[in-house]
C-alpha cells in the first residue's frame, strides 16, 4: 500500500517546507505531487498534511511516515548499489572452506592478495575438517571448498587448482624408504600418523593403500604438520603428506622422504556452484590461487 515514492514525497515535504519546493525537489508539478499525497491519504484513509496552515504542515501520521522514511529509504538506496555492484560482478560473498590441513599454507597469501583487489566481496575462511563441506555447498552454506577428493554433484563444478606428489615421510631409523621408494605392502606394519580426518577423505587410503587393499598395524592423529614431522623423525610411525609441505623439513636430521610406489599424484581442485562459474569475482579468486601455488609451492605441475 505504501510505495517508496509516497515516503520520498513526505521526505520531501519536510525537508522542503512546502509543497512547491517539494514539488521541485522531486521534478515533479506541484499539481502531481499533491494528487500523489491525496492518493495516499485515500488508501491510509487519514491525513497526512493540515492544508488549513501557511505554510501546510505534515500531521502526525505523516510525521510518523517521515520517520519510516528515514529508516527504510537509505536501506534501500544502500541494497540498490550493492545490487549494482553484484550484477557488475564486483561484489558478494566468497565463503571459502578446506579439505586439507596443509592447504593454509599457500591459501592465507592468496587470500590475502585477492582481498586488495576485490575489497567489496565478503571474504570468510573455514577448515572443513569436522564436516561435510560438498553438501553445505550445495546448500549455499559456503560458496567454494577446496578439496583433493571431489563428490560428483550436480549443483557443482570442480576447476583445478594444480597437481601435487603424495610423498611418505619415514624415520632414518628403519631400512624403510631407503631405496626412495616405498610399495604398499610396506606400510602393513608401519603406524601412519595422519590428520585427524576421515579416512576416506585421506589421499594415502583412497590413492595407494585401499587400491591395493593393504591395512596399517595402526593409526595416529596429529593436528599439525610440524607434530607430525617431528614425531615421524623421532620413529613413532609414518605419514604421507604432499611433497610441498614437507619442503622445509628435507633436512631435517631422522627424517627420510619417499616416494609411494611410482608416484602418487592428486589433483587439488575447488569446487564451487555451477551457477557461480562465470562470476568475475570467482574467477579472479582462481586465477590468483594458481599464480600463489605456482610461485611459493615446489615440486606441483598444472593439472591435466
């Protein structure tokens, strides 16, 4: 019943003093302006200016109606821009989740650079390590999961980020590895120190292990990278773990790294709804992702 242009009208009326000047204010005949007003009065069916005064005054009612203009008008000239902002695609929300502990490390730069360029996208970061991330997804819950185990789903779409070597990190104790490569059998009786996340979420189960259906005599969880390493060198098990985030720990005295078998290569991908694909915002994260990776990440390849 009330439109936007009857609160600009009263808005008007106030700030003008009259309904000449409101008239003019709004580029609109004085004749208008006051047929608009007496249309409004009809449908509310009470008076919203004492004509009897010079110059005319606003009533209660239509002062009440100035203050729902003050509150509602500048929310929707606000919502306006923003709606403007989305359709040039230089705004909105990227509501980012990770699959992998490792990924912090070339993820926190990436967020970092792609924030001085689109300050007007809405940036939150996740670690989906104690949920499902794909379905919240789906559900609009996040607006990009990066993950190295991607779930076909209709509503999504993956676009690779690069291709990374799982590597085993061993103890220089054991004769395992020695020869630089490691076959699944191997591991049979070996405790495997892993993050603390589902096992089938966990590249060393569903790309070497459970393909050969080999069993470790146990598992251990640790949270973070350098626990693990140091608890792999001190021969408390073993871990596999992509190659770049054991980069810094090459040297570190006990540790022993290898392959697993001829190589086990995962692709890191970032799943996001299909309907977003094309947003320049999207893309322009995904561009500046790759260029992060492939300047501060060794040992990857570009994805096939």
């Amino acid at each position: 019943m009330i439109e936007v242009r009857h609160l600009e009208t009263l808005l008007a009326i106030r700030d003008g003093g009259s309904l000449q000047e409101a008239a003019e204010r709004l580029h609109l005949t004085q004749s208008a302006l006051s047929h608009q007003l007496r249309d409004l009065e009809v449908r509310l069916k009470t008076s919203l200016l004492n004509r009897r005064t010079r110059p005319a005054r606003l009533t209660t009612a239509g002062l009440r109606l100035v203050a729902l203009a003050e509150d509602v008008l500048p929310r929707i000239r606000a919502t306006e821009l923003e709606l403007r902002r989305l359709s040039a695609g230089r705004a909105g929300r990227l509501h980012v989740a990770i699959d992998c502990h490792s990924c912090f490390q070339w993820l926190m730069p990436t967020l970092d650079a792609f924030r001085k360029d689109w300050p007007e996208v809405s940036l939150d970061l996740s670690a989906a390590f104690s949920f499902a991330p794909l379905p919240a997804l789906a559900r609009g819950d996040l607006d990009m999961v990066i993950t190295s185990d991607p779930v076909p789903l209709e509503a999504a779409r993956y676009m690779p980020l690069f291709a990374y070597e799982l590597v085993l990190a061993a103890s220089t104790q054991g004769a395992l590895g020695a020869s630089g490569t490691v076959e699944p059998a191997e591991l049979a009786d070996q405790v495997l120190i892993t993050y603390p996340v589902d096992r089938s979420r966990l590249d060393v189960f569903t790309g070497f292990l459970d393909p050969a259906g080999v069993e470790p005599a146990g598992i251990r969880t640790a949270e973070l990278t350098p626990m693990i390493v140091q608890l792999v060198a001190s021969g408390r098990g073993v871990a596999a773990l992509p190659s770049w985030a054991l980069e810094e720990y090459r040297n570190l005295p006990g540790l022993r790294i290898c392959h697993l078998g001829a190589g086990v290569w995962r692709t890191l991908q970032a799943g996001i709804r299909a309907e977003d694909a094309e947003t320049p915002y999207m893309q322009a994260f995904l561009e500046q992702a790759r260029r992060t990776c492939f300047e501060t990440l060794p040992g990857i390849r570009r994805a096939d």
